[in-house]
C-alpha cells in the first residue's frame, strides 16, 4: 500500500485518539462495564447508579470498538517501525526529508 507519508502518521493518531475517546467513556460508565460482567460466579458487582445506565448493546460496541482502536494504531506504528512500510513507499514523497 502506497501512501503519502503523512497518512501513516494520520493514522496512529486517528486510531489512537478513537481508542483514548472510548477509554474515556468506559471509565466514566465503568458501572455499566461491570455490569456486562456481572455473573454468580463473579466478585463483580455493580454500584448504586448516579445516572441512567446505557444499554449493554452500546456498552458493548464501545468496548469492541477500543479494542479494536488501540490494535490498529499499535499494528500500525508496529509496521512503522519495523519498517515494512519502507522507503520505497515514500521515495517520491515530495514532502519526505532526505540528505
């Protein structure tokens, strides 16, 4: 895959700030995480609700979607410095700086 140089950077940032933005949200409905985990056999026990609780569907989503965030951008900056994107990817990058 050829991309500008600036595009890989994009990227981890990109993925990086979908994945800080959905900890974020967890943190904050850390009762409704515990509640997707809330069985018999588990010490997990949700609290006393200070607002109204999300549904566990979206609940859900939002942690598939942090997960899946935080692979991306960590393969992504893992393939930057690696250096399977390698030069020849940005060779005729007019933007890439060169001795």
């Amino acid at each position: 895959m050829t991309l500008p140089i600036q595009a890989y950077g994009l990227l981890v940032a990109l993925f990086g700030l979908i994945a800080l933005g959905a900890g974020i949200w967890l943190v904050f409905r850390a009762r409704d995480v515990a509640k997707l985990a809330d069985t018999p056999e588990s010490d997990v026990v949700a609290g006393r609700a200070r607002k109204p609780p999300a549904g566990r569907g979206k609940t859900l989503a939002v942690l598939v979607i942090a997960i899946v965030s935080t692979i991306a951008a960590l393969g992504t900056f893992a393939l930057i410095a690696t250096r399977a994107v390698d030069s020849d990817n940005t060779r005729t990058d007019t933007n890439a700086q060169r001795p």
